[in-house]
C-alpha cells in the first residue's frame, strides 16, 4: 500500500503528528485523518469510561473508505492515533495494526518522558519520526 | 613563555589553575597552547575576582557564540591556523580582552566602544574556536568566551607569548568583542545582555549566571570533547558529576525530568534541541536521568554549543555505562581547559569562577577519578581470600617437609585435607612405628589439629586449622604429622605416606615433647618453648603414648582422636628424646594406660578448668573424650591430675603415668614449666628406680614427681591454653569453611 497516513490528536483535535507516506495527497490524508476523528470521538463517547484496556485503546477500523481504511487508537489521555492505509493493502491484518499503534503508543509515551516537550506541542522528536518511518516502511 | 605568561597574569590566586595550566600546557606540548593556558590560568582567576564582570561578559559571549557559531566558523576556520592559530587568535581576543577587561575591571562600567556585535561573536568563536581546537585540535567550533576579565590577563600574557597572529586578532573582533561583553558589563549584566542579544541572552545571563559556570563548562567541555567527538573527558566527567551532584546529591539516583530541564535549559539551547539531547540520554526513558544519562546529555549540550550536530542516535561512547572515564589525552583536555580558560571571549563569567575551579579541579578529579578506578581495580581485585594453600608451606619455614600445612586458621579445606592426607600417610605410617617416632612437631599440632579433630568428630579442617594455628613450624609438621597419623587411624586411605621427615622435625616439635624433655634438661628456654608447642599435641600424644599400643588401635576405633593420641603418643617416643620417655613409657604403658587415660582427662578437665590453655586442655578434653570413648570412660576423672601440664604429649603421658600418682595429689600447679617437667622427666627415669628404692629414693622421687607434677601442671596449663587457640582457630576456620562451602558449590 502505498499511502499511510497517521496522526495523532489530542482532545482538541489538533494534530500532535502527521506523516504519510507518500508524500503526494498528503492533503487528502490529513483530511480523511481529520474526518475520522469524528468517528474516534464517536466511538469514545460511546464507551463513556475511561478505557484503560489496550482493546478499548484500539478502536479497530473506523471506517471503511474507498479505498483505504482506517483505523484509530486512543490512549487514556485522549490522545487519538489515526491510521489510515490503503485498502489495497490486504497483508495488513488488525494484529499488525494493533502492534503499530502499541508501538506508536510507545513511542509517544517516551516523548512525553522528555521534560523538554511540553504537552500540546507538535511532536518533533526524532526517535518518534524514525519509529514512524520505519513502521511505515514496514507497511509500505 | 609560558611561565612568564602565567607569572604575568597570575593574579595571585593563579597558583592553582596556574600550575594545572603549565601541567596542561605541558602536555599539550604546543606553543600556542602555553597562551592559552596562561589565558586559562588568568581567565580562571580572573574570572574570581570579576565574576560580576565575566558573568555577563560570559554569558554574552556565549551568546555571542552561538550567534556566531555560524558567521565565524566558516571565517575564521580559514584564517585561524590550526592549533597556535587558535592560540594567536586567542591572543588577539585576549589581548583585546584584556584591554576590555582593564577597562571593564578597572570600571566594570567603561563603556568600551561598542563594537558591532557582529565582531564580537566573531572573537568569541574565533577565541573558541581557538581554545576548541586545542583541546580537541580540531574544533573549530565557536571557541569558548573568555570572559572579559580573562581578557585583561591574557593581555598581560600576550606580551609573553608572542604569537604571530596576534595582530591580526588583536585587530580583530575581539576588540569588538571585548567591547562588546563590556558594554554588556557595562549594563547591567541582564541589560546589557539583553541590549546585545536577543532575550535569551538575558535568560542566559541570569540563567547562566548561575549556569554559566556550566555552560562554560560545558563549553569547555565541548571543545575538548570535540577531541574525540562524543567521548567524555575525564575532566568533563568529573565537571558533570559535580554538576549532578548539584542537582542530584546521590550519584546513584535520578534527576527527575523537570530538574533536568531546568538544568539544561540553561544552557540557551533550543528546546527543540534539548528535546533531541533529552532523547538521546534518556536511555532508558523513564524521564530522568542517571548519572550515565546526565553526562551524556551534558556531554550533547556541550557539544551542541561547540556547534556539533546532534547526532541522531546517542554514540557509543555515550551510552549509559559506556561512558568511560577516559583518560582523554591530556592536550585534548587541557587544551579543552586552556580553551575554555583562554578564550576570552567565551568563557562566560560565571564560567571563569567555575572554570577555573574545574580546570583546577579537573585534573584533580581526573586524577581522582582515575584512582578512584584504581580503588576499584584494586578493590575488585583484591581478594585475598586466604590463602590456604599458598601459605602452607611458608608457615613453617623450619618444615622441610611441608605438608601443605595451610597456614593457621586457613580454612582450607584443601589443607586440611592435605593434611588429613598427610596424617593418614603418616598415620598408617606411624601406627607401625613406635608412636614415639612421630615427630614432636607433629606431635604437637597433631595433637592440637588432632584432638581438635577429634573432637570435632574428625573434622579435618578443625584439626588441621588448630594445628594450623598451631603451627609452629616444627610443630605444624609435626602435626601435620600426626594428623596424618590420626588419619590414618581414622581414614584408612590416607594417602600421604606417613611422612617420614616430620618425624625428625617432629622431632624438633615433638621435640617440643620430647625434646622438651630433654630440652628442659638442657635448656630450660627451649622446654618453654616446646612446652607450649607440645602442649597442644601433648594431649594426643600422651594419649597415645599412655597407650601406645592400646592406643593406637584405639585410634582406629576412634576414629582420629586417640589415633592421635595413641599416634602422638607413639610418635613422642619414637623421637630420640622418646629415650627418656621410653623409660616412661614403659612405665607408663604399663598400667598407665588407665591412668593416662584419667590423667588425660583430669588434665583435660583439670586444665579446661583451671588453665588458661584452652587449647591444650580442650584438646586434652577431646583427647581424654576420645580415649574415654576408646578405652572405657572410667577413668575419666582422676580428680587430682587436671592440673597437671600437658607436657609435650610423652611427656606428660610418661610423667603422667609416673607421676600421676605423684602427680595428681600435685596437680594443680599450672605454672610449672615444661623445663620443671622435663626436669621431672628426667628425673622420673630415675624415679621408678628410685621408687623401688629406699626412702631417699622415694623422697627424692616424690620430690621428683612434685616437680614433674608442677612441670605438668605448667604443661597443663600452657596445653590447655593451646588447646583454647586451636579451638579458636578450628572455629575461625570452621566459619571459613562455610563460608567457603557456597563456593565450592559455584
């Protein structure tokens, strides 16, 4: 699959994070990204508890697109990870999916782990990029 | 010219940092370096006295480093020469310093023409760049700031050294960049920072007041880190050690993130680049850092202001508990130092006060670091555990024949077994023999080693730690000896053959019995001395020799403890000096067996009880115990005898046997000396005879016996006394052997 877009938000639904592979119709990723924050919200109210279950942290599959799908993630802080890959990847199986977005948790976790990084901020840490790159190459 | 330049600008206080500066210039071995370090010596003095001056001039160099970072690497790479270029350059800062600094000291408010910060920053770096590439010879990163009041003893230096570029320099932006930080001293240190720089200048001056220290620290830091990018100086180890102390007063701990941040975000860096560094260092991502993970993060913040890059994932030589105490070469370090020193420019005031204390300190701390791994070389290394077997044979210089006696209270078991070994060879080979044979040295500390054993149920190690401890050398063979022999009764494999060698050396030990014998006749010094020694094997022997023959097969049923006996017995009289005990045991054996067995366990108790010789007595105890088992308890307690001595083991079996009836009225005297008992001994000979003879004869021997009975209780009481050290001993080595146990189970 060649497009992977993924992003992580906070509450107010800002992105903390936004890549996607590749580069062109980043536009549209954001979007659908942003979109489907909307089903995240949705599927989170739905609950009404706090999910501390990593099951209920992974929100499985949003929504089916066209031709891509996506998937969402939420920790405990509310912030949403937001995956979006392309249908046409069928070797993506939700174990996968769900070991990305552990890993994504992880990654995050650590950089909250950095004093220098002020919550709300745009992630910049690199060791997040370089996670993100590979997990995307992985997907790609 | 170095010298002049550091007498020239030692302001006094100099000495230190002066001497660290020559040390450091010495290894640096560069001539430009000399300046710099008289630079350093000067800035780190300076620095002392001005640090109100230099913290702003400090901090607004490091501004003006990192601002010029960029401007004056590339320019000034190509003009500055290596290393004595940097030097010259510093020289030229310097000398500008200096005049800046005269200015600024003298008014600390002068207001030097201001000099377009652009010039300034450009010193700055070019100061740095030249103190960087010192330390690192190839930094060419912005060299440290020498705070303004550096400058004015670099002045002073510069006229001592006399570098070529001076002029160029000098002409150069350090003017301006001396005016610069001047004019920041000049202002209020905030102000004025502020004035040059944008904001962060006044956080880092406020901040780097406090942080200066650091930063210029860490400027330091990083031109010598740039020696060897990434790796750690042990001067830079020791700078962040002390500032993690600061934070974090147990080197063991962690500085919480929020600390750390705060720490770090003095150093003017960009978030976003702490962030990175923070990444980089927090190895294990927890959100604090260790003390390996503080020294890596300082280490990247260092370096980041000397203008290296972040790299992307932390270096090796980084990584928590990688990061080694290097020995970074002393040029690298002290040029680092020097630099930081020298460059005018850079360091920051507060950095002066810290530099110079930490290039001060540095080399103390690299020293000490450097012992400090030495301690734990050598504490790792020392172990020492004792040292059974090497010992054995050293213990007892007088053995020929050394048994691996392990030395006293070495809780070798190997030792012990060595000499249960040995006792058994010697066993199986004394049993044959005359008792008297073995040798008084084994005699003794068989004895003692024995009857500990024995009463230790055999324990080899108890026996041979007591007769360890015993050890006199003769003695040690002798029991080592014996406990052979005992072994040998008692483990009939015993393999080392009965060492026939200890018998003549026992025969010095057991010429401790029976040379004491005759030594007590001869020289009453030596009785003494055998005395003691025998006393300790006394108790077996005279076991033993009480019943010889009975005896030794006791010792087979006993298991080791009438071996011993009955062995040391027969090993005493097999000593030439048994000559005198042969009569005795003649006399003894016959009949004496019983009483022997009786006196050896009055003596025993007698000297448990009344003697101070535990030893000696505990052994007797363990021997009377093993012949009581043996023979028949009966006699156990022939109240009078305790006191007697245990005379070297034939002897007072011998004496026992004759003069136990004497004797045990007697008993009780403790202080009589072997030399009584061998006078008694010699006299008891005769006192058979004399027994048979008339009155006179009888009195005579009475009088006889009462010696020997005094001799005995002597005996006795030194036996007794032995006795409580072998236990002593058998328990140390017991407590070794247990603790050795999970050893030998690793």
């Amino acid at each position: 699959m060649a497009d992977t877009g993924r992003a992580g938000q906070t509450l107010e639904n800002y992105p903390l994070y936004i890549r996607s592979v590749p580069t062109e119709n980043e536009l549209k990723f954001h979007y659908t990204v942003h979109t489907s924050l909307d089903v995240v919200d949705e599927k989170i109210s739905a609950m009404g508890k706090a999910l501390v279950d990593q099951r209920e942290l992974y929100l499985g599959l949003l929504y089916p697109t066209e031709d891509y799908k996506v998937y969402g993630y939420v920790t405990n802080s509310k912030v949403k990870f937001v995956m979006v890959v392309d249908s046409s990847n069928t070797a993506l199986r939700d174990n996968e999916i769900r070991s990305m977005f552990r890993k994504l948790h992880n990654s995050y976790t650590d950089i909250m782990c950095n004093p220098f990084y002020n919550p709300g901020d745009r992630i910049h840490s690199r060791a997040f990029d370089n996670m993100v790159n590979s997990m995307m190459m992985q997907v790609c | 010219a170095r010298r002049e330049l550091c007498g020239a600008t030692r302001l006094g206080y100099f000495g230190r940092s002066q001497f660290y500066i020559a040390l450091k210039l010495v290894a640096v071995a560069q001539s430009g370096l000399p300046l710099r370090v008289e630079s350093l010596n000067t800035v780190k003095d300076l620095p002392l006295p001005r640090f109100v001056v230099s913290k702003n001039e400090q901090e607004s160099r490091h501004t003006a480093l990192y601002s010029s970072d960029a401007d004056n690497p590339a320019s000034y790479s190509g003009v500055i020469p290596p290393p004595p270029g940097r030097i010259q350059v510093k020289k030229g800062s310097v000398s500008h310093d200096a005049v800046q600094q005269r200015t600024s000291t003298d008014q600390q408010e002068s207001t030097s023409p201001v000099v377009s910060p652009q010039q300034s920053p450009p010193t700055s770096p070019h100061t740095w760049r030249k103190h960087n590439r010192h330390p690192s010879g190839g930094n060419n990163e912005r060299p440290l700031a020498g705070p303004g009041p550096f400058w004015a003893p670099f002045s002073e230096a510069q006229p001592g050294s006399s570098t070529s570029s001076d002029p160029i320099w000098s002409g150069h932006s350090p003017p301006p960049h001396q005016e610069n930080w001047v004019s920041f001293a000049d202002t209020p240190p905030t102000s004025a920072l502020l004035a040059m720089h944008p904001a962060s200048v006044q956080d880092q001056t406020t901040v780097r007041t406090v942080a200066s220290a650091t930063t210029t620290n860490e400027i330091r830091r990083q031109s010598s880190s740039y020696d060897d990018p990434w790796k750690i100086t042990d001067e830079q180890r020791q700078y962040y050690v002390n500032q993690f102390k600061t934070i974090q007063p147990d080197l063991n701990g962690f500085i919480p993130g929020s600390a750390a941040k705060e720490f770090f975000t003095k150093s003017k860096l960009p978030i976003l680049e702490l962030s990175h560094i923070w990444e980089l260092s927090d190895f294990d991502k927890d959100g604090a850092l260790t003390l390996d993970e503080f020294c890596a993060a300082f280490h990247l913040v260092v370096a980041r202001k000397n203008g290296y890059d972040l790299p992307e994932k932390l270096p090796e030589s980084l990584m928590p508990k990688l990061i080694d105490l290097e020995d970074s070469t002393e040029v690298g370090e002290q040029t680092g130092e020097v630099g930081y020193s020298s460059s005018p420019a850079e360091a920051p005031p507060s950095k002066s006060p810290s530099m110079p204390s930490l290039n001060q300190t540095w080399p103390e701390l690299n020293q000490s670091s450097e012992q400090w791994e030495t301690f734990s070389e050598r504490s790792s290394s020392s172990q020492t555990l004792t040292q059974f077997d090497s010992n054995i044979a050293p213990a007892d210089p007088d053995t020929a024949i050394v048994h691996p006696v392990p030395i006293r209270m070495t809780p070798s078991k190997i030792h012990m077994q060595e000499m249960e070994l040995k006792r058994t060879g010697s066993d199986h080979a004394n049993p044959t023999s005359p008792l008297l044979v073995k040798p008084p040295d084994l005699p003794e500390e068989n004895k003692m080693s024995s009857s500990v054993k024995f009463t230790a149920g055999n324990t080899v190690t108890d026996g041979y730690s007591s007769s360890d401890s015993y050890a006199s050398d003769p003695e040690q063979i002798g029991s080592t000896v014996t406990r052979q022999r005992s072994h040998s009764g008692t483990s009939p494999d015993n393999t080392a053959p009965p060492p026939p060698p200890p018998r003549p050396h026992p025969s010095h030990s057991r010429s401790s019995s029976l040379d004491m014998n005759r030594s007590f006749s001869v020289t009453p010094g030596q009785q003494q001395a055998g005395v003691v020694a025998y006393p300790p094997a006394v108790p077996p022997r005279p076991q033993p020799s009480q019943g010889a023959g009975p005896h030794v097969h006791r010792p087979v049923d006993a298991e080791g403890l009438i071996a011993h006996t009955s062995t040391s017995p027969q090993q005493i009289p097999e000593q030439p000096n048994f000559a005198d005990f042969s009569q005795f045991e003649a006399f003894a054996v016959s009949g004496v067996n019983k009483e022997e067995e009786d006196e050896i366990e009055t003596h025993s108790e007698v000297l448990q009880v009344e003697k101070p010789s535990d030893s000696a007595s505990s052994l007797r105890v363990a021997k009377a115990d093993g012949r009581v088992e043996d023979k028949a308890p009966a006699n156990v307690p022939t109240s009078g005898k305790g006191t007697t001595p245990l005379a070297p083991p034939p002897k007072p079996i011998r004496r026992r046997l004759k003069s136990e009836d004497e004797l045990r009225p007697e008993a009780e005297e403790h202080t009589q000396k072997t030399g009584v008992i061998a006078a008694v001994l010699a006299s008891q000979p005769s006192i058979p005879r004399s027994v048979g003879k008339d009155k006179k004869a009888i009195q005579a021997s009475i009088r006889r016996n009462k010696e020997t009975n005094t001799v005995l209780a002597r005996l006795n009481s030194e036996l007794q006394q032995q006795l409580k050290d072998v236990l002593e001993e058998r328990i140390s080595l017991e407590v070794q052997l247990e603790q050795l146990r999970p050893f030998s189970h690793l």
